[in-house]
C-alpha cells in the first residue's frame, strides 16, 4: 500500500509552511541507509544535517537510551543526575573547555554564548558590547543568532534586530580589523561555514583574529555546531586548526539524534560570565539527551571514530576531486574530512531530486553547493556507491 500522498497532505494541512520537503515519507534508519514507507532504500549522505553522526541504530547507543527512559528521562536543573554528571565531565575533556552548559538546539547555544559574552564584558565594566559576525555565516534562527548570521535573507524581515552587530569578510583578516572598536566584545565565526556554502577557515586567518582578540581582550566564539564532534577529522574543528575559542557552541552530533546542544567556557571567561540567575533552560542537558551524549562520546572512543574519519575522507577527497576532473557539471571540491561541498554548474535543487530518485540522499548549501555530511561511519565501499550514484543523477542532465 502507498500512503505517500496522505501522508503528506496531512502533513502539509497542520504544518506551518516553513520548508519545501523532498516528497517522501521517511520510515526507517539502519546503518548508513534510510528507508521511505514505500520500502525504497537510501544511501544517506545527508545524516539530518550533519546530526546522525553514528548513523542509525548502533546497538550500544540504542540500548543506553532504552535504559534511560526506563530509569528517569528529566528532571529539570534543580537537581543532580548522574548522566548529566558524566555527559558534562566528558564534554569538557572533548572541548578542553572548562565549563558547559546544555541547551535544547544549536540556537540556543549560539544565544547562551552571546550572553556570556555580554556578561563577561559587563562584569568587567569595559564598556564593551558590539558583536563582529562573518558574511555568509549560519548561527541558527532565534533573535539572537539571526542577529549574528551573515545572510540578510534571514535577517530582514525580523528587524530590528539586536543591536551592534558588524559583518566582516571570512578569511580576511583586515576586513575584521577594520570593524574593530573599543566596544568590540566578541567575534563570532564557524571555523568551516555550513550553510552558507562549506567555506574551510585560512589558519593563518583564524591565528590572525585569535592574535587580535588576545591583543584588545575581545571574546572569539566558535560555532562548532556543524563542523564539530569528528565530523572534520578532529574532536572539534579548532584543534585541527590550533586555534582555540574562549567560547564555543555545538550541537548537531553531540547527541547523535536526540535534541541537544551545548555552549562551553575557558574559566576565565565562566569567572566573569553568567552566575546563578543570569541563565537556565527547563529541558536542557535533561537525564535523556545526557544519557545520549555521554555515549556517543563513548562510541568515539571505542570505536576510534575520529581516526576512522581521517581516513576514509582521505578517500572520499580523492574520489572527489576525481569527479571535478572528470564530469562538466562539477566546477569544484571544498571542505575538510567528512563534511564536502561540491560547487555546481546546476541547478543544486534538481541535482538532489534526481540522486534521490537513485537512492542517494544528499543536500545543498549557500545556493550553488552540494553538501556532503554523511555518518562519520561510512566506508570506502559507502564512497564508492555514493559516487557511482551521484553520476547517474549528473548523466541524467548530459542526456537532457
Ligand atoms: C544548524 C546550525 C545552527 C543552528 O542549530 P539548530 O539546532 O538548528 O538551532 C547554528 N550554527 C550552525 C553552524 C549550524 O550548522
């Protein structure tokens, strides 16, 4: 029986009309393939945006969550548990931060780390308020975020927005020296740009701001939410990098699926920032999703996740660049470890219908880019299907 249709008209008639979705109806994950209600498989290079890092599935991950709902799923943050316990004391060793807090999304995480900021600078009576921001950059859709993210598209129509936020240019250092006042207090970036089309950082552009900031006591924050947890061959992408934030937001991967972001500190930041009543969430960092992070932390470790990833997108790089040489409608390959970007000369949309019809899932970024965010889990035979696939759906426009 094939209820798409129903499925999807239902779906349209209560849903507020925010996204344009594929016109399939999504049943099943196992491994690296998702499954659709008509049976149809899928090789999923797309992970829920960058979140299904492990893939679907994994036994251990499974079963640790079972068990916590059986056990306790919330509690709010007016007591202790011993997964939030555990989840933070790892994070803090993943992040070499010194401080986490837990929110419910990137969003919010992105929102908890502007505030530290504003506070950091209000304690110390500096004076200091104005927020630089990246052109072309995502921090996810509250105010607060959208204030920061470098797309006026997104920016627009929710105006005024908060206050004293300046745009410089990625990978151009003089551009953010320009913007530099005595009021600067943070500048806020994605070391490898997600949505805005898979722009990887200069490093010689991320030790220049880094410089900067050590040199007029501003605060630099990372964005990690996409480019973290593995997903560019190192734990977060600043340790690839040798660059390391005072503050840094994640999300996405961290809890492999279940809604769970993170912001974390340097002490000498958390000594200044919020205290007791400057912040709180009622849902986040709860027994579940700390349960959630706390494994996938674990399953990194046991099953070296971070080595796999170096690996096999050593691969996926070659395989690539193969595919720039070779097919017309490819211009160029951009990105670090498992998180790609092909640049194309098509229209990016129909490319993705037309992989899909081939049982490839894949995305787009920043208008022009395919995006390639598989689970970290993938192996070299996943690269090979996803290329051989990928050319069917480019063959189709030859052929057209
Ligand atoms: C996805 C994303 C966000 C927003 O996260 P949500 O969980 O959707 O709120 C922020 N920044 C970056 C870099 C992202 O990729």
């Amino acid at each position: 029986m094939n209820n798409t249709k129903q499925w999807i008209d239902t779906a349209e008639a209560a849903l507020l009309h925010t996204y344009n979705r594929y016109q399939i109806v999504l049943e099943k994950g196992d491994g690296v393939y998702l499954y659709d209600n008509e049976g149809k498989k899928y090789l999923d290079f797309a992970a829920g945006i960058a979140v299904c890092s492990l893939g679907y599935g994994h036994p251990k991950y499974k079963e640790a969550l079972k068990n916590q709902i059986d056990n306790l799923m919330h509690t709010s943050n007016l007591f202790y548990s011993k997964p939030v316990a555990e989840a933070a004391e790892k994070l803090k060793q993943a992040t070499q931060m010194d401080r986490v807090f837990f929110t419910n999304s990137g969003t919010e995480a992105i929102e908890g780390a502007l505030k530290a900021a504003r506070k950091y600078a209000y304690t110390k009576q500096s004076g200091k308020y104005e927020f630089i921001a990246m052109n072309h950059s995502f921090h996810g859709r509250s105010m607060g975020a959208v204030s920061v993210t470098g797309n006026e598209h997104y920016r627009t129509p929710f105006e005024p927005l908060i206050g004293g936020v300046k745009f410089a240019d990625f990978n151009d250092l003089e551009s953010v020296k320009a913007l530099v006042t005595d009021k600067t207090c943070a500048i806020i970036m994605e070391p490898v740009q997600g949505e805005g089309g898979i722009y990887p950082a200069d490093e010689a552009f991320l030790k220049g701001v880094r410089k900067l900031c050590d040199e007029q006591d501003i605060l630099l924050i990372f964005d990690e939410i996409q480019c973290g947890m593995g997903r560019t061959g190192s734990m977060f992408a600043w340790q690839g990098y040798g660059v390391k934030p005072d503050i840094m937001a994640m999300a996405k991967a961290i809890g492999n699926g279940v809604p769970v972001g993170a912001f974390a500190m340097t002490e000498k930041v958390a000594e200044k920032s919020l205290a007791p009543g400057d912040h709180g969430t009622t849902y986040g960092g709860n027994p579940l999703v700390c349960a959630a992070v706390k494994t996938v932390l674990e399953i990194f470790e046991e099953e070296n996740i971070i080595e796999h990833v170096q690996k096999v997108s050593t691969y996926l790089e070659e395989k690539l660049g193969a595919l720039v040489d070779k097919n017309e409608f490819i211009d160029a390959r951009r990105g670090k470890g498992l998180m790609q970007g092909l640049v194309l000369n098509k229209p990016v949309g129909e490319v993705v219908q037309k992989a899909m019809k081939h049982g490839l899932i894949v995305i787009s970024a920043g208008g022009n880019v395919l995006r390639l965010v598989p689970p970290l889990t993938i192996t070299e035979a996943h690269v090979d299907e996803f290329v051989e696939k990928l050319e069917k759906a480019l063959t189709e426009f030859a052929e057209a």
